[in-house]
C-alpha cells in the first residue's frame, strides 16, 4: 500500500506541477481573460466554465484556439497557460475546465471538450469569432484531449451530448499536442529507463480516466486513445515533446505521427532535446515561434478563391437530345463529348446549371460510354464526367 501511494505521489506530481509551470510562465505576462467562467455545459448541476481571451483589436470574426490543461485527467485548472498571449496575436483564445476523472470516466472528458468547442460555434456571432477556424491546444492530458479532438471529428460514439448545441459540429481545424499520450496500452513498454511509473495499473492516472485497469480493458483502453481514430481527413497536427520525458514515452507521439503521414494528413513533429515532462524547453522562443508559425499557417490563411470552372453532375438523353446538368454554365458554354464540341444550347429555364446538345443521338450509341466535359467562353473546362447511354 505505501509503494502505491508513493508511486501515485511521485506520478501526480510528475503530470501536474511542470504543466502548472509553463503556465506561471505565461501567467506572469499579465494577460487576463476578457471574459472569465464563463459556462459552457452543466452537467447534473456543475457547470462546466471556460475563460475567453479576446483579440485587442477588432479585425472582423477572429480564429480561436481552445486551450486544455493537464494534470493526468485527475487534476489541473482553466487558468493561466501558454495559449493566453495568442490573444495579442489576433486570436481568441478559450480555456477550459473539464470533468477530471475522480468526477466521471471516459468518454466524459473528450465530451466536455467537444461541448465546448460546440458551445464557440453556437456562440461566434455574440463574441466575434469565426467558427470555420477553431483549433485545439493541450499540454499532458490535455495533449491528448486535443489530439483526440483532432481526431474523433465525425466519431458520433464520441460527441455526447453535453451542453447540447448538437447542430453545431466539434470538429477542430488545427491541433498543437504537447507530449500528450496517444496509445494508453503501449506506454509501460515505451518507457524511457528513468520512468518509475506503471501506466497500466489500477491507480495510474489513465485506468483512472478510463475507469478500469487498463491491462485488463484493451477494448476500453483503446477507444480513450486519439491513434485508434486516426484517418485521412484529420485537420494539420503539430505536436512537441522532450526527449528525457520520464512520464510520457517520447514515442507516444512518434507512433502518432507516423500514423497521421501514413494516412495523408499535415504533421509535423518536434522533440525538443533535453527536455523532460513540460518545463523551460517548451518556452524556448524557436518552440514559441514553431507554434505561432503553425497556427498562422492553417488559421490565418486566407480564405481559398470560390471556383469558377464549370462542374457536371448528371447527363441523360432526352428527347433524342444529350442534357448535361451541374453549376457554373456561363452562357455560351459547350458539351465535349470524347474531346469533339457538339453544337450546345443553355436551358432556358435553367441556363447556368442544364446544357443541351442537338446532335446527341448522332453522337453516342445504346450502350456506348463517353467523356464528357464542358468549357466555358473564358476558356475554363470542367473535369471529365463518364456517362454510359443505356440500351
């Protein structure tokens, strides 16, 4: 019993104070939220908060970035942390509090965070925010909650429904994990040599947050881990970790990353040398700039240009005639079919989404297959469409 509560001490220690650290650090800044406790969810009559740093100057809806703390998912707090100057960036910046896991298991804590990242889309118009560009941030635990928002977008076993405002989606558009975990299961055998911890007993803190001994739940395990989610529509991931992490095996976030390239997705890893479960290394001004960079990138970017080329949905035969539907048919645009313009008219009823060709019955056979395409007056093509005329 003594050794047990010696290790929970040393690991409770390990997984809260460095966090709370890079917090005091940015703390110390003077940034204070412009909004603080705010609600977000209740559940049974807590009310889950969150504090919402706004951008100084108004430049139209600004992109935010949730920040989620650490603490091993038993503890930690809402206040402070390293997200809080993006607001002199031009972000809005929301932290917050979650169910930790001497309240509620998993799922509850990757619901409250989707909750709240539901509860900022339903709320932008109020606080200016652009909900089309929300990204997540956490440290520990709450690396892992944000990889897990990363990459549980559209997993409905996952969303809950929390604080409700279920017509909104949780879905996040950029994600920067510090040394969160990323497969519970295989972290006692990642293990650097100074780790004095079993993450797969009962009193770890992550059968604690699954709500059982993980070695004898894998199922459970599994399903409170972000790899087991992973495909190929994840938003950019950037994830950081120190190379002399006793706490979390610096290959939780190798074997994410490799997942994420081998599924497409924009990743980029960092092991900061020499630094251990959080601390200075991930204050150093190159780690500050890598993040700064990453979100500029992917929540700053402009919007893409609408397009303009002509796009085809369907085609038949009717009337002896070849139809060809979709949007973006200037007038004066033309049906291709196999590379050969055919004499086309617009719709006049519908000009800019259905095209007509006269000499369709001439052209395509019963049971003939063709490419089609259609070119605009500027020049611009749509891409080809297969269509097979019936017999």
């Amino acid at each position: 019993m003594a050794t047990s509560l010696f290790r929970w001490t040393c690991l409770f220690i390990a997984l809260c104070a460095v966090p709370f650290a890079i917090g005091g650090a940015s703390a110390q800044t003077g940034i204070t939220p412009t909004f603080r406790d705010v609600e977000y969810a209740n559940v049974d009559g807590v009310p889950l908060l969150l504090d919402l740093y706004l951008p100084a100057t108004d430049n139209g809806p600004a992109p935010v970035i949730v920040w989620i703390h650490g603490g091993g998912w038993r503890a930690g707090t809402k206040a402070g942390g390293p997200a809080a100057r993006q607001s002199l960036r031009g972000y809005a910046v929301a932290s917050i509090n979650y169910r930790l896991s001497d309240v509620a298991t998993h799922p509850a804590q990757i619901n409250d965070c989707k909750a709240a990242v539901r509860w900022l889309r339903a709320h932008a118009d109020e606080y200016n925010l652009n909900p089309e560009r929300i990204g997540a941030w956490g440290s520990s635990a709450g690396g892992h909650l944000a990889a897990f928002l990363g990459t549980s977008g559209d997993v409905a076993e996952l969303e809950g429904d929390v604080g409700g405002n279920l017509q909104f989606s949780s879905r996040v558009q950029a994600v920067v994990d510090w040394y969160g975990p990323a497969e519970l299961l295989t972290m006692d055998e990642q293990a650097l040599p100074c780790s004095a911890l079993c993450h797969t007993c009962a009193d770890s803190p992550e059968s604690l947050m699954v709500g059982c001994t993980i070695a004898s739940c894998p199922d459970r395990a599994n399903e409170a881990s972000p790899i087991h989610y992973v495909t190929s529509d994840e938003p950019p991931f950037l994830i950081h970790h120190g190379t002399n992490d006793c706490t979390v095996p610096p290959l939780q976030s190798q074997v994410l990353h490799d997942a994420l390239v081998a599924s497409g997705v924009d990743v980029s890893l960092t092991f900061i040398e020499g630094a251990g479960h959080g601390g200075a290394g991930f204050a150093a001004p190159a780690i500050s700039a890598e993040v700064d960079a990453f979100f500029d990138r992917v929540l700053l970017a402009p919007e893409p240009p609408p397009p303009t080329a002509p796009e085809i949905t369907g085609a038949e035969i009717r009337d002896r005639r070849l139809v060809v539907t979709g949007i973006r048919f200037a007038d004066g645009a033309v049906i291709l079919v196999d590379g050969a313009v055919q004499k086309t008219s617009n719709d006049p009823v519908s000009p800019a989404t259905t095209l007509r060709s006269r000499k369709a019955r001439k052209t395509i056979d019963r049971g003939e297959t063709v490419s089609l395409t259609v070119r605009n007056p500027d020049g611009e093509m749509s891409e080809g469409f297969t269509y097979s005329r019936p017999q």
